[in-house]
C-alpha cells in the first residue's frame, strides 16, 4: 500500500516537471536548473535567516509551497497568486521575528556575516538585517567603499539573473516585446518599431554607462528622450514576479537609474511631496514628517508607473491591467511596511527586555549577553536600568584592543555594541587650548598630525574662493544671496529644520535653495522671528551636488590629497545662521579636514577613550538623565539633535570643567582642525556672523 502511494507520488511529481518544462522556453542550455537553483537561493535566505525561530516548520511549508507554485507559468496565478503568498511568508517571518523578542532571545554574536543574517529577513536578499545594530553595505558606508567597476559588474550581473529567470519563465512583457521564444531575440527586433528600438537604446546607455561617468547633462537629457516614448521602468530588470524582487526593485530604487526616471515620471508625486508636504512640515511639524513624504513618494512613484506601463504595453492583455496595477502598489506597501517592521523591531526589545540583559565585552566584536544582571540591587528604577541597555548607535567604529573586564559592575566597553554595560565616573579637569600648526608645510602636517593620528589647530592655512565671493563683508557678516541666486531653483540641499517649541522638535529635508534664501532675507530684516519659525541648517550637503561654479570656489586642499593615499570618501557643506550651526558629540570612521570658511566657530575635542566614557555616563544617567539614546558617528540624527543632543552640551559646553585630555580650538575665517579618526568632537558658532564650514574626509 506505502509503495503504491509513494509509486503515485512520484509519478505526480514526474507530471508537474514534465508539464513545468514544457511550459518553460528553451535557452541555449535548454534546462530548468538555472531557474530552480536561483529561486532556491532566495527560498533558502528567507529559511537561513530564521533559523532560530519556533515557526520554522511552518515556515519551511509555506515556503515551498509557494516555491511549487512559482515555477507555474500561468500569468494569471503568477502576480496575485506568488505575490499573496510571498506576503504571508513575510508577515510570519517577522511575526516570528517578534515572538523570538517576547521570549528574549537575543541576537547572535554579530561577528560573521551568517550570525547577522541570522536574525534578518532580507539580509542575503538585500543586504538589510532586522537587527538594532545592522551592518551597512551602501555607497556611503566608510567601511565599504566599492569602485565603479565593482558596482557596474555587481549591477550587470544581477540585471541578467532577473531577465534571465523572467524569460525563462515566460513571464517578461518588456515595453511591448513578447518573449515566448527567447531563442529567438534578434528575429524579434524586426517586430519593433524605430522609437521603440531608440527608447531602449537610451535605457541601456542610461542605465549601465551613464551613472558611472558622472555625466550630469547626458542623464537628464536621456531621462525626457525616454519619457517622450512612455517608458515604464519597472519593465527592467523584472516586471512579473513575486514579492521577493520587490527587494530587487526596492535595490535598483535606491542606487541605479530608477530613482532618476521614477522622479521623472512622477512629477504630480515629487510636486506633493516636495513642495506641499514639505510646507505642511513647516507649519505643523507634529503632525506630518519627512519619512510620511518619502513613503507617500514610492507609493505615487509606483502607481504612475504601473500607470505608465499599461499605456504603453501593446502586448499587455486586458485582463492583465488590474494585477499589473495591484502589483506595482503592493511592491510599495511592501517597501512601507518592511521600513514600519525594522523601525519597530528596535522598540519591542527595549521595551519587552527593560532592565533584563547585560553586556560583556572582552575584545572587539565579541559580544556575550546573560540575563539578571540588572538586579534591584544594582539599580535605583527601573528607568534607569533600561538606559544602560539601550542600544548605540555607532556602527563604524570600534576599539582596536582588548578590553579588559575588571569585574561585572564594570564594564569599560566602547558604545558601538548593541548593548551597554555599566557606566564608568571620568575624571575632569579644565580646558586648554589645541596644539597649533600655521600654514603647515606638507611633510609638517605627515609627521605631526596625519601619521601619529593627533589633532591640530591648522591657523592660516587655507585660502579659498569661497572667502570672498560667497560672503558679504558686512557686520555682522551674511551671505551673498545674489551670488547663488542662479542656482537657487535647480540645487536642492539637505536642510534642518529645528522648532525651538516647547517641545523642541527637530527633521531633515531636501528643498530648494531658493526656500533657504528666502528664510535668510526674512531674518535679516527682522521680519520673521526665531520663534514664529524653524531654524535652518545646511548640514552636510555633499559637495559633489553642487554645481560646478560653485565647486571651483572651494578647491579640495592639497593637505586633503597628498597627505594619505589621496582617498577622499566624504566631503560635506555646512551653512547657516549663526545660533543654528550646532553639532554634538561624535566621531567619525575617517581623519577630517574642517575649514572655516565663514563666521567662527569653536570645536571641542576629546580622545577616543574620554569621549567613550563621557558618552556612557551620559547613557547611564550617572551625568544627566536621559530618555533616548543617540547616534554616534551619525551625528545629525533625530536623537542626537534633540534630547540627548542637550544633554551632551550640558556637558561638553556648558560644564564648568572638562573632560580629560579634551582641548578646544577656536577657528576663523582661513583656518582649519584637523581631527583624526576615532576623536570624538562637538562644534558650535561664535559670534553674529554668518557660519559656513567644509570638510573633507580621506585617508
């Protein structure tokens, strides 16, 4: 009877293979293998990465199921069927996720990339974990810095997985062509007419030449060719397929050519969400916030090119429009709702573990968690024990050598693990003055600063365009508005937005200069009081988004490129009114060249292990008490400009005594800081003057 059974078994499974690839194409190899090895990959990341969860059974069940039901060809079956249940394997990972935080199961060691994936969803799939401390893998991680070859290559090949596996599938509709007979391409073309043909042309020159050779104009130009023909981007890499290459999509969103395009074809969702949400943030700055506009941006960047794409299909069936549109909006709400997930994975473990787990640190990134370390005894509350464990956010840097653990009520542990130990009392003294070099020769500042990693006052030193023809030598000093007049339309800038409440509030947005401008002429003529209004602030806008008249006038300093090995991986504009150039305690993953090119400001500094303790005092309440931890080498964050941003000016500024070892530097107009990697630093304006700073960091 078994035998019979497992007999009809098998001959069922040899129906669906056979009937599976009869269904699917030939490619010159003529096999199915490809496919079901690299939708196994995903499969096996979503199973990996929830190793430890009790719901893996289940989880495993689901997954193939739906991994059977994806190598089905039916186009019908494929978009609402694969999608709903790539959701469900979704909603029960993270469901999964949050049942391993109600049981207080901590993360692995995060050591290895396999422990972090561990406890992430799509940590093999995207390079994203759902843990509080995630590693970065993006452009703009100092850490990994890839160059454009590597980018290209890693982009190109992931560009022809996904084509590949859609048109093995039988399942790809790309801008009008049909690929029932993948074997035969180039017999296709003939079908296409000339604008057609010159359309994706463009889409290729666009999407694989242009962004790595920087060409401004030649992008923007192929952008409106593209839009003149109706191009629905989402037609490349694959339209047809299940939630699992929304990650894909969500991937090319972020760092390839579709933000470009997708910008471009939703010039109705970039008008909302740029002008007019942006003015509801203005006015009631509670109850909207810049991460609503960017979620409100995907969405509308999807539904217009679904929209798009359905115009401009001639192959697309009719019954096809309404999952086409469905799809479009559900790889969006899956981008909301993963952002909404990771965000509140954060606060269901502070708030579940309170006052539960401890920390101990023996060297690098070898992390041990027990449990019952916060005894009543050892705290005075229960709020106070849950500060010690809240989590830092420094990801980028770390102490090199061992710690060594004198006992368990002291734990000397630098703030980038997830979580902290007990605090540790520094010792202070008063301030002193930076060590000063004017005008430093090149082999001078090697020697001196940049090769034994120690901070320097550099006086007289730089002598940049910006000093004249951006500033106004009025008194006090402002900036010349004429001057960036010509740009105050096209150039959009980072701003803070600070409300002096109470309660302080705080956000970061892109908007127009000319919005910037606008602000500055209504403070200097005292139509426009600091209390009717937020406080604005360039900060850190990156200098390569500038135009290149304004770029000539702050030249990259010969200290910054010949003193290392000429690697620049940063370089950022700082800008505002006085009172409002602010930035708290932190330090950076790479040496830091800060010139002052306007106003004064002065710069406190600290060396790594004094502001690792001054910073957990502050964590710990030992100091001050606090009510949310900040971040660390991400110094403009929500947290970090807001309480507890206060709370480290108490100390770094308005204390009567100073940490050990710490120095200040008061820097004018022409002179510059150098700060080296690991020191921790907090800067604040002097004066009346206008403030604008640059600063660059190399190795």
């Amino acid at each position: 009877m078994s035998s019979s059974i497992l007999s009809t078994g098998v001959e069922h499974l040899q129906a669906l293979a056979a009937d599976v690839s009869a269904r699917v194409p030939a490619l010159p190899f003529d096999n199915i293998y490809l496919l079901i090895i690299t939708k196994l990959v995903f499969w096996y990341g979503l199973v990996f990465t929830s190793a430890k969860s009790p719901l893996r059974p289940y989880l495993v069940a689901i997954i193939a199921v739906t991994g059977l039901a994806s190598l089905r060809s039916s186009r019908v079956f494929w978009i609402p069927g694969a999608v709903a249940c790539d959701w469900i394997v979704g909603v029960i990972i993270h469901a999964s996720n949050f049942l391993l935080i109600a049981r207080r199961v901590p993360p692995p060691e995060a050591k290895t990339f396999s422990s972090k994936a561990l406890w992430g969803l799509n940590g093999i799939v995207a390079g994203r974990w759902n843990v509080p401390n995630p590693p970065k893998f993006s452009d703009n991680d100092p850490n990994y810095v890839p160059t454009r070859t590597r980018l290209f290559l890693w982009r190109f090949v992931d560009f022809a997985i996904c084509f590949t596996i859609a048109a093995k599938l039988e399942k790809t509709h790309i801008q009008g062509f049909s690929y029932s007979d993948p074997g035969g391409f180039f017999s296709r073309l003939k079908e296409v007419t000339g604008h057609e043909l010159l359309l994706r042309l463009f889409l290729m020159v666009k999407g694989f030449v242009i962004p790595y050779l920087g060409l401004r104009a030649c992008h923007c130009f192929s952008t409106c060719i593209a839009l003149l023909f109706g191009s629905p981007p989402e037609a490349w890499p694959p339209l047809y397929g299940s939630i699992s290459e929304a990650y894909t999509v969500r991937r090319y969103y972020s760092h390839f050519w579709h933000h470009a395009m997708r910008r471009a074809l939703t010039a109705h969702g970039s008008l909302l969400t740029y002008y007019v949400i942006w003015a509801v943030t203005l006015s009631r700055p509670k109850s909207l916030r810049f991460p609503a506009a960017r979620y409100l941006t995907t969405i509308f960047t999807f539904l217009a090119s679904a929209a798009m794409h359905v115009a401009t299909c001639p192959g697309l069936e009719f019954h096809m429009i309404k999952p086409e549109l469905w799809l479009h909006l559900g790889t969006a709400a899956a981008i909301v709702f993963e952002d909404l997930v990771i965000k509140s994975y954060q606060q269901a473990w502070r708030w579940v573990n309170r006052g539960s787990l401890k920390l101990k640190r023996a060297t690098q990134y070898t992390e041990a968690i027990e449990t019952g370390a916060c005894t009543t005894g050892s705290t005075k509350n229960k709020t106070a024990a849950s500060r010690r464990h809240k989590r830092a956010r420094s990801d980028v840097i770390s102490e090199k050598s061992p710690v060594e653990i004198v006992d368990d009520s002291k734990v000397s542990a630098p703030p980038s693990m997830l979580w902290r130990g007990f605090g540790y009392r520094s010792t202070y003294t008063r301030w002193q003055s930076l060590e000063r070099l004017e005008n430093p020769s090149l082999i001078d500042f090697q020697q001196k600063a940049f090769l034994p990693l120690k901070p320097y006052h550099l006086t007289s030193s730089f002598d940049l365009p910006a000093f004249t023809r951006w500033i106004n030598k009025t008194v006090p000093a402002t900036l010349d508005a004429v001057y960036f007049q010509p740009f105050q339309d096209e150039l959009y800038l980072p701003l803070e937005l600070t409300l002096n409440g109470p309660p302080i509030s705080f956000t970061r947005t892109k908007a127009p200069l000319s919005i910037f401008l606008n602000y500055l002429e209504h403070i200097n003529s005292n139509t426009l009081t600091r209390s009717s209004m937020p406080s604005m602030y360039i900060a850190q806008a990156p200098l390569h988004l500038l135009p290149s008249e304004l770029r000539k006038d702050i030249p990259t300093p010969e200290l910054v490129l010949k003193a290392g090995k000429g690697d620049i991986y940063d370089s950022s504009l700082w800008a505002g009114p006085p009172d409002a150039a602010r930035t708290p305690l932190h330090r950076d993953p790479n040496p830091n060249i800060l010139v002052q090119v306007a106003g004064t400001k002065a710069v406190r500094v600290l060396p790594p292990q004094v502001g690792v303790h001054v910073y957990r005092d502050i964590q710990d309440g030992s100091i001050t008490n606090t009510t949310t931890a900040g971040p660390i080498g991400t110094m403009r964050g929500e947290d970090m400009m807001g309480q507890e941003g206060r709370q480290l000016d108490q100390v770094i500024w308005e204390g009567l005594e100073a940490p050990q070892d710490a120095r200040e530097a008061i820097l004018q107009p022409g002179d510059g800081i150098f700060i080296p990697n690991g020191w921790w630093h907090s800067i604040r304006s002097i004066g009346n003057d206008f403030n604008i700073s640059i600063n660059w960091w190399f190795r």
